[in-house]
C-alpha cells in the first residue's frame, strides 16, 4: 500500500518536482562521499567503557613485566598476551563540582572540571556538563583536517543499553565545553547511520521503475491531449534513472554488515546487542568510514541486570557491597569478566580482518583502550583505574602489566595523541599533564 501511495504522489507532482529540483542526485541524502581506499598504514582508536569501578581480586596482576599472570577478569584475553598492555596507576585528579561517579564518567576523556549545575549527585556539589573537548573528539578533529586522514564520519559513538536520558552519569564523550555527545545505542539506527544511504538509492530506484510502468500503462488509456504530459513525466523518470545509474556507487571493502531483526533494547539482550554494535564497529573501520570510535556500556551508576550470567542483582548495588562479602564479589568478577569478553570479541574481530592493501591485521593498526569511570566500586576512588590497552601499540611496549605511579589521566591521553600522530603539548587541565605524557 505504502509503494502505491508513492507512485500516486510522484505523478502528481513530478512537473513541478522536475523545475525544482533538475538533479535529484543533488540531495544530501543520497550524494555521499565514496571512501578514499588508499592502502598502507592506517591509525585507528578505540575507547572501551563500562562501570561501577573493577574488582581488586581477579583483575590485578600480582606481578609486573611479561610474564605477568592474567587472572579471571583478564583470561579472555589470554590469545592476546602479546598485544596487550595493562597498566596500573593512572589517576582521574580532577576536583570540583560534582561526586566522584559523575566526574569520574564526564572528566575521563576530558581531563577538565565540570561546570557548575543543577545536577545533584549522591554528595558533595552539583553540576553541569564537562568544560572541555574529549581525547577522541581532539584526536578525530585533527585526523579530519588532514585530507589524507579524513573519513566519512570521523568517530562513530557506539553505546549499549545507555538509558534515554542525559546527565553528567551518562556522557563521556564532548565535543567542546559543555556540548555532551551522546552514543547511538540502537544498532538498527547506527546501521542507518552508516549505510542507510544506500537503501534509500535502491528504494528510490524501485520507485522509478514502477512509476515508468504505470506511466506505460497509463499510456494506452489517455486521448492524444494527456499523451504529451505522460511523455513528459516519461522522460523526466528516465533523466532520474540515468542520473542515479551514472552515479558511482560507493564501493565497500567488505559488505555492509547483516543484522539480525528485532532485537529489542533490554538488559537480557545486552549480549546480543553487544555484538551487533561490535561487529558495526568493525565493519565502520574496514570500510574506513571512521577511525575512531567509542563504545560504552550502560552508564556511570549504571544498573543493569545480568541475568544471563545467573545475576539478578544491579550492577551499580553490588558494586557497593564490601570486599569482604565474597558472594558479591565473585559476582562482580563474572559481570567484569563478560565485560573482557566484549573487548576480546572486538580485539580478536580486529585481528581476523584484514587491513585493506596490506599483510596486516587491523588490529596491528588499531589500539583499543578499556577503562571505566571508577578504581573500585564501593570506595568510589578515582585512583588506579583499570587500564587495558590492547592493539598495535603505537610505539608502547605491549604484552606485560606495568606500575605507573599516581599518573593523571590527561598524561595517557596525551600520550595516546602523541602516538596517533597529534603532538599536542597539553591536554585538559593544564596542570595535570605538566610532566608530559606518560613514558609505557
């Protein structure tokens, strides 16, 4: 019925569709870039996020350098040993308005204070948004003004199961201050994101061959007086036709990934979810549509239920719960350890695609950063927070644990820039990344 509709209302305004718009290929929703697919090197980074801080027990190394042990949390990433770096000691110093879970999620990536506000947290002051740009948002801006780094989007912002609402608990990426970016949590609409465009040219397509058929048939129908018109309308169909089929379609390396239908957004289906946005994710980056992207579970505080994993409780509730309450514990070890196992799935995808022109995987060109927005749960710290770096390396010495001693966040991101290619000086407060970046 909906198709029938279409052609009714494309005869009768195609005259004046015509004058107004002489080449329908002119619109925004179908003229996009095709992907410049020059092969060599590419850099790439992904920031991983999920929350309520790590357990102490099971994620920790006991010792340092290569031979260090992968404990529960981290044994998903046992095939990964070579190319994975965890670090121990990097710090989110920032102060000022806001609890520790609100600066912990909107300071991560900004290494800025929070404005003040009105959102009042579990203690100390409320506030407002973060006051300055995020790493990936810095990093991205400067890949895009280089036309031999530029991509279609620039970052893609991935989330799963983050709540439909917006506070300083559920945004870690800023474009600026205060301008809060928020993820795509809806795989079906990040897929329209990044590939929609091209449904809508074959949907369009579709419709000019059934218009041109109902003008053929109109044809015999008509006295000589309407003929004129229906020629009309005939040849401004087959302009159309022969605009869109001239129009280089935009070749892809792989192809445009199949998702499975009707996957609602709830906590039981976290992991059906958490795969399809992996595999966009992936699939972004080897049709070189982005190179950066971020991916974030759930939010600050966030509560979700995992009860495929036989837990029932919140996440953020049991995150509270003493050390000592080992029930609670070996609960939050299973939920941090399927966590891993989202990062392993997205690392070992990585490696099993290959980089467009080269012998490599793309993960030797990509590094990929888990982290989460507290050191541990029920002391709210913002100290040692859990840093998994896996990838590449960019220069880092990967495969072994390694001890930093009380290093700002901004000095890791720093870092990071510098190993991307982007050598700033400074980065968030000014003051907390005076030493430089961080030596790994």
């Amino acid at each position: 019925m909906k198709t029938n509709i279409y052609r009714r209302e494309f005869l009768r305004g195609a005259g004046s569709f015509a004058l107004a718009f002489p080449g329908l290929s002119s619109w925004c929703g179908l003229n996009w870039a095709i992907p410049d697919f020059q092969p060599g090197e590419k850099k790439r980074l992904v920031v991983m996020f999920s929350p309520n801080g790590m357990v102490r027990d099971g994620f920790w190394p006991k010792t340092e350098g290569p031979d260090f042990e992968m404990d529960q949390v981290l044994k998903p990433l046992e095939s990964l040993r070579e190319k994975t770096l965890v670090i121990h000691g990097i710090c989110n110093k920032v102060r000022g308005d806001g609890d520790n879970h609100m600066r912990g999620m909107s300071c991560l990536l900004t290494g800025n204070e929070l404005f003040p506000g009105n959102i009042q947290g579990g203690s100390h002051k409320p506030a407002g948004w973060a006051k300055g740009i995020s790493i990936d948002q810095e990093i991205k801006n400067f890949l895009q003004a280089n036309e031999a780094t530029r991509t279609r989007f620039g970052t893609l912002e991935f989330g799963v199961r983050v709540p439909n609402k917006a506070d300083p608990w559920t945004r870690m990426v800023y474009a600026g201050p205060n301008q809060p970016v928020a993820p795509i949590t809806d795989p079906y609409r990040m897929y329209e994101k990044m590939y929609g465009n091209v449904k809508d040219r074959e949907n369009l397509m579709s419709v000019l061959n059934l218009v041109r058929e109902d003008i053929e048939l109109s044809g015999a129908r008509v006295d000589v007086r309407d003929r004129h018109l229906l020629e009309a309308h005939g040849e401004y169909i087959g302009q159309m036709e022969q605009e869109l089929g001239n129009k280089e379609k935009p070749t892809y390396f792989v192809a445009p990934t199949e998702l499975p239908k009707n996957v609602r957004d709830a906590d039981e289906n976290m992991p059906e979810l958490s795969k399809m946005q992996i595999d966009l994710l992936v699939n972004g980056f080897a049709n070189d549509l982005n190179r950066i992207s971020t991916l974030q579970f759930t939010q600050s505080v966030g509560q979700s239920k995992m009860k495929w994993l036989e837990i029932n409780e919140g996440h953020h509730t049991l995150s509270h719960d003493p050390d000592k309450k080992q029930e609670s514990q070996d609960k939050l070890r299973r939920i941090n350890t399927w966590y891993c196992e989202q990062l392993a799935y997205l690392c070992k995808k990585l490696e099993q695609t290959k980089e467009p022109g080269t012998n490599q995987s793309m993960l030797d060109n990509t590094l990929v950063v888990w982290t989460n927005e507290l050191g541990h749960g029920n002391s709210h710290t913002l100290d040692n927070l859990p840093m998994v770096l896996v990838g590449g390396g960019f220069g880092f010495e990967m495969g072994r644990f390694t001890k930093v001693k009380n290093v700002t966040t901004s000095r890791l991101w720093l870092a990071i820039a510098h190993a991307m290619g982007h050598q700033i000086d400074s980065f968030g407060l000014a003051d907390l990344c005076s030493e430089g970046p961080v030596k790994l």
